[in-house]
C-alpha cells in the first residue's frame, strides 16, 4: 500500500465555558486533521491539537514540517505496517507533533486497507474505562463540577487539576471527595507547578486527602531528585510532561517510575506502543492522558487504551465532552464510565466532512 495524496484541514471547535489550564485561558480549541488516501482508495485519518504550549506547533508550522520533511520520506514506500515506517522519521529530529501526527494517520490508513478496527488488531477490549478531569476552579465549584460529571456519564474515577496553592489544592480534594463519596477513585496533576523542594510535602499531602496518584506535581527528571520524590511519596508519581519518548521512559524507570502517562496525540500510537511495553515489564501502572482531544483525536488515541493492562487507570481522553460541536457524523455515549469503541475499521469513516468544512479556520 502507497500513498497516493493527502491534505490538511483545520479547524475550531467551541468549548460549553471557558477553561483554565496551567498555562492558557481558552474557550474552544484548534485542531489540524491529515487526511492520507492510498493507491487503492483506502482512506486514514489523523488529529492534532493545536496549543504553542502543549505541542509547540501552529497550523502553518506544523504543516510545514509534515510537507517539507516528512512526507517526502513515504514516496514509494509501502505503508501497510506503521510501525517500521515509523523508524524512518527517526533521523530528522525535534518536530514531535508532526511525527505523532502521521504515525496515527497512518495506523488508520493501515486499519481501512485492512478491514478491521486497530483496536481489534491489537487484541484490545471494545469497552473501556474512562475518567473525567475537572479543571482549576474554586474548590466548591471543582466540587460542583465532579458531582455533576459523576451523575451524568457515571465517572467512577476523577483526575483534579491542582497547582492552586497546597492548600487550595488539598480543599478542593476533600470538597470533592465530600461531593462523589468514597466509590469514586481520586488523583490529582499539579501540571509541575510546586518547587522541587516542595514535590514531597506535597505528595504526601495530596496522597493523605485521598489521592491515588500524584501526577507532575514538580518539573520532574530521571534523576537522584526524582527517586527521592517517589521514595518519599506513598504513592506513584505519574510521570508525564517530561516523558515523551520510550528513551525517557527508559530513564525513568531507572530512577525508579512506578506510573508513567501515555499521550497517542502527543507521542503517535507506535511510540505509545514502546512506552506502554516498557512500563509493562517494569511494573509501572499507565494511564492514556488527557491532551485535549476531540472525540476523534479521542477514538484514535482510545486504540492504545483499549490495550492497557487491568492496572491501569482509567484513560482520561474525555475531553471532547467540553466541546458544544464535533467533526464526526457519529456520537459516542459513556455509560457507567466506559465507552464501547466502534468496530468502522477506520477512523476516516466517520469524519462529517461538512462539518470540517463549517468550523474551518
């Protein structure tokens, strides 16, 4: 299977009310879709989230980098198994977000040639467990929101954004636990806004108002520094920002990682894959984590999800729920805090190509 042409489309999807992150203030989000079509017709799909802090892109740029760079390394080649195809993007360093961004157009493209849902091919469940992450608010509106969350998709697992002050942070743990009760399991992700001296203090205290995990709650390094901080902590440290590649999850395995975030539309499902191997063989729990998806940057990174060990924790791709308009011509409902993934063998299939076209930038 070659590849025959592609295109690019972007496009903003509005959020319900605006949202704080660690960084930025938004009240919708910006996308860019690669659509790629075989020689024989087969069409795959994949989506990017445009955020200059998150990926460190634009549209312009990231584009740029996919036409300039990487593209032309699939002239001729058969793109039947995306694994190996990925390894030739190996040699052009940096742009992490147009490799990703190929790697899982890629992975759909192989899926439609096949007749058959990734999720399947990997041996994956077709229902999987989901959270929901309640953004940085007031502790009683945070409270408000989970509770609200809970009630409506049946949640049984919440990942609370802290980097309030530790203070402000372990309220708003305790006012949402208070709201949800105890069947409702609990983590938090200060998004490394603590100190590294204060990284300890603060996983013990997040992990004393009920949390399971303590994710990024400093800058974190392979390094002395981080294995004192999850010596000290009594719980996993999940490590995120600064692990996007299988060269740092090796490293931070070494230094002692007990829990390790896998991001498909940070990373490309073929280093997904590496990571969550690795980890497995470790011992390290995985999460699939948040990174802003709509529901079909949702559906593809859910293809590694459906993968996961059991102990893994819920995958937190639950983003798109936020967005008031979609790009698919299908909905997907969770019920009881799990979705049931489509068995359309590719992605590409679902896309209401009209509804790219309305909300284009």
């Amino acid at each position: 299977m070659k590849l025959a042409r592609w295109s690019f489309h972007t496009y903003r999807l509005p959020y319900a009310r605006p949202v704080r992150w660690s960084d930025i203030v938004e009240d919708g989000a910006l996308f860019v879709l690669l659509r790629l079509e075989g020689e024989d017709g087969a069409v795959g799909v994949g989506e990017s989230t445009i955020k200059a802090t998150w990926a460190g892109v634009s549209p312009r740029s990231l584009i740029a980098a996919l036409e300039d760079l990487l593209l032309p390394l699939l002239k001729g080649v058969d793109l039947s198994d995306p694994a190996p195809v990925r390894r030739r993007f190996d040699p052009v360093p940096e742009n992490l977000a147009a490799k990703a961004l190929l790697d899982n157009a890629l992975w759909d493209l192989a899926a439609a040639k096949r007749g058959e849902p990734l999720w399947k091919t990997w041996g994956g469940r077709k229902t999987v467990d989901l959270s929901w992450a309640v953004t940085r608010q007031a502790p009683a509106a945070m409270a408000k929101e989970a509770i609200a969350m809970v009630e409506r998709h049946g949640f049984r697992t919440l990942k609370v954004k802290g980097g309030q002050g530790i203070d402000t942070d372990v309220t708003g743990m305790r006012e949402i636990r208070a709201a949800v009760g105890e069947s409702v399991s609990l983590y938090v992700d200060a998004n490394s806004y603590y100190s590294r001296e204060q990284g300890p203090d603060y996983a013990r205290r997040m992990a004393d108002a009920g949390a399971v995990v303590v994710e990024d709650p400093c800058a974190l390094f392979p390094d002395s520094s981080f294995s004192a901080l999850q010596a000290a902590s009594p719980v996993p440290v999940l490590v995120d920002f600064n692990c996007p590649s299988p060269d740092t999850t090796r490293l931070f395995i070494e230094r002692g990682a007990r829990a390790i975030s896998l991001k498909p539309g940070r990373i490309g499902l073929t280093e997904g894959t590496v990571m969550r191997d690795l980890a497995r063989a470790a011992g390290c729990r995985t999460v699939v984590g948040l990174f802003g998806e709509s529901l079909l940057g949702t559906l593809s990174s859910l293809q590694l999800a459906a993968t996961l060990p059991p102990d893994a924790l819920a995958s937190e791709v639950t983003w798109y729920l936020e967005m008031t308009k979609q790009i698919l011509a299908t909905e997907m409902v969770i019920r009881e805090g799990a979705i049931t993934l489509p068995d359309t063998p590719s992605l590409a299939a679902l896309v209401d190509w009209d509804a790219v076209k309305r909300h284009a930038v």
